[in-house]
C-alpha cells in the first residue's frame, strides 16, 4: 500500500476497534491487524494509542459540516439537526463517542485534549449559524455563543446518546422551531425572572 493508504487503513481499523472494544481494551495490535499493516507502521506515525485516538478524532471533529445558508435560523437549525441526527445515530459513532467521553473523566491526559476537539467542533458551529443570525437581525448582538450553542446541540446530543431515544424528520421539525424560538426571543419579553426550583433563571444567561 501507498504512505497515504497506510495511514487511512489505520485510521479506519481504529475507528472499526473502538466501536467494538472500546478505548479501554484497545490496542495497537489489533488496530495493526485489521489495517492489514505492521505495528512499526503505526508506530512511525503516532507514538501511542492516545495520541493515535486523538488524532483521528480530532481529524474528524475539525471537518466543516455542509450547511449551507437557508436564509433563516429555524432553516439552518433543521439542516444542522438533519446532519447531526445522521451522524450521531451512525453505528460507528453511537459507540465511540459515549465511551470515549466515559474514558475522559477517568483519564486526565484524553479529558483536556478531546473536551479541546469537540469544543472547538461545537464552537465552529455555533459562531456559523449564530453569526447568520445575528447579521440578519435574528438574534440579539449580545447573545452568548457559547450558550446558545449548548442551546442547539444540546437537547439532540442527550435524546441520541444519553437516552437512547430515536428521532424522525418530524422530531427534528419540532427540535428546530422550539431552539430557534428560545434563541430569537426579544430579551424585553422574558426579562422577568422566572424561579425554578429555588433557582432564578433569566436572559442574562443568554447576554454576554
């Protein structure tokens, strides 16, 4: 094989691994074996399984996502859930990801770098479809990205990783116009406080 298909074999037996064994049973070995290469092959381009898992998912986590521009927010939002439904609910993914995240909170060296690649994947597509937003008037200027990012990600990531609880094309309808509302709602209306559950809860969480 080619330098180039080497390092995409490996890279697809990791994957394949993960999804099976997860990070904790995984080995180079077995990554090796399935990529069809030699365990000096990989060694020549990652110095070890973290590096390697890192690596990849962060190859992964930085691609841009196809969402071009609807014209609104609500638009964009379904597009983007559309997206994010297919690949989440996608056998491969379902796997890694909760397991992945399961690792990070017993492993400090993968916790900072892989909450770095999934942020900086969360905050891309926030500042997108935000940043739309706003220079259409949709949104508030003030509007905290990183919030309304936890806003639009959020709620779908829990249904499809967490709960386990499949979404339909009118699920994801119905996740859009809900998002969009909370998002583009005038701050005057909701400025009230509203208390829940001993907590009082405002738009300022919303405002930078």
């Amino acid at each position: 094989m080619l330098r180039g298909e080497i390092t995409r074999s490996i890279r697809r037996a990791l994957m394949q691994e993960l999804a099976e064994v997860g990070y904790g049973r995984l080995s180079l070995e077995a990554v090796a074996r399935r990529a069809g290469v030699s365990k000096t092959a990989i060694y020549r381009r990652w110095r070890s399984k973290l590096e390697l898992v890192l690596e990849v998912v962060g190859g992964v986590a930085g691609k841009k996502l196809p969402l071009p521009d609807t014209g609104s927010l609500q638009g964009d939002l379904e597009l983007l859930f559309q997206v994010m439904a297919a690949a989440l609910q996608h056998p491969l993914a379902s796997q890694i990801i909760p397991d992945l995240l399961a690792e990070a909170a017993r492993n400090p060296g993968m916790a900072e770098p892989l909450q770095e690649a999934l942020g900086a994947y969360q905050s891309s597509i926030g500042d997108l479809l935000i940043g739309r937003a706003q220079a259409r008037g949709e949104v508030p200027e003030s509007i905290d990205h990183r919030a309304a990012t936890d806003i639009i990600v959020g709620p779908l990531y829990w249904r499809l990783m967490v709960a386990r609880v499949p979404v339909d094309a009118d699920d994801l309808v119905r996740m859009a116009a809900t998002a969009a509302m909370v998002l583009t709602a005038a701050p005057a209306e909701a400025e009230a406080d509203l208390p829940v559950a001993g907590v009082t809860v405002t738009t300022e969480l919303l405002q930078a």
